[in-house]
C-alpha cells in the first residue's frame, strides 16, 4: 500500500511541475525543503540516523537546486546575497548532520521560510516574468 501511495504522489508531483510555471516551481521547492527540513528535524528527535541521512540529503538536493537557479548575471546583489544565505543553510545542515544539532535544522528553516514568505508575495501578475534573481 505504501509503495502505491508513494507513485501516486511522485507522479501527481511529476505532473504539476509539467504544467506549473517557473515561479510555482520555486514555490514547491522551498515547499519541499521545508517540509524535509521538519522531517530531518523529527529523525534527529527520534535517533533515525537512517532517515536522517536520507531526508538532509533531499534537502541539500533542494536548496542546491534553489542556488543554482539562480540568474547571477540578472539578478545583482539579490542573487548574490541569495547564494550566500543557501550557502549558509548547507554549511548549517551540514553542521545538524553531523552533530544532531536541531538548532541548525531550526536556523535553516526559519531562513528558508523568510524567502518564500517573499517569494511567495510576489503579486500573480507577475509570476510568468522571469524574476532576475531565480530562473527556473
């Protein structure tokens, strides 16, 4: 059961991205590393190294993702200060990894939830111009 449960929703989520726009792909990716970032959390409580492992390294997939899609050449000073705060949440999961420090799970959470509360403000009129600070 488990198994069928988790194709339905890989493929639910391989669709929505097909048709979603550059701005609502974003928008699932901060979803989606906050949401392993808060299971991350959850393992370390719990002493499942096992799913720990697996679910920073899905968030570490995400946020790298997030840092390289950003448009350095159009995006200035926001994509720079971008990159250097997903660089600071890698370096902070990291740190959770190794030391099953829920603080910096913490930390990276409340920065992660910062910019999508921007990212997220963005009026809807403008979700289909390509925003100079990540492309997609």
């Amino acid at each position: 059961m488990r198994g069928s449960l988790r194709s339905y929703r890989k493929v639910s989520l391989e669709s929505e991205i097909d048709v979603a726009s550059p701005h609502r792909v974003i928008q699932m990716m901060f979803a989606g590393a906050l949401d392993r970032l808060a299971q991350s959390r959850y393992a370390i409580e719990q002493g499942d190294v096992s799913n720990k492992g697996i679910l920073i390294g899905k968030a570490i997939g995400i946020i790298n993702g997030l840092n390289n899609s950003l448009n350095m050449d159009a995006g200035g000073e926001i994509s720079n200060n971008l990159s250097v705060l997903y660089d600071f949440m890698l370096r902070r999961i990291s740190e959770a990894n190794l030391y099953n420090d829920v603080q910096a799970i913490d930390d990276v959470i409340e920065i992660l939830c910062n910019i999508k509360e921007g990212w997220d403000a963005i009026p809807e009129e403008q979700h289909h111009i390509s925003a100079p600070s990540e492309v997609v």
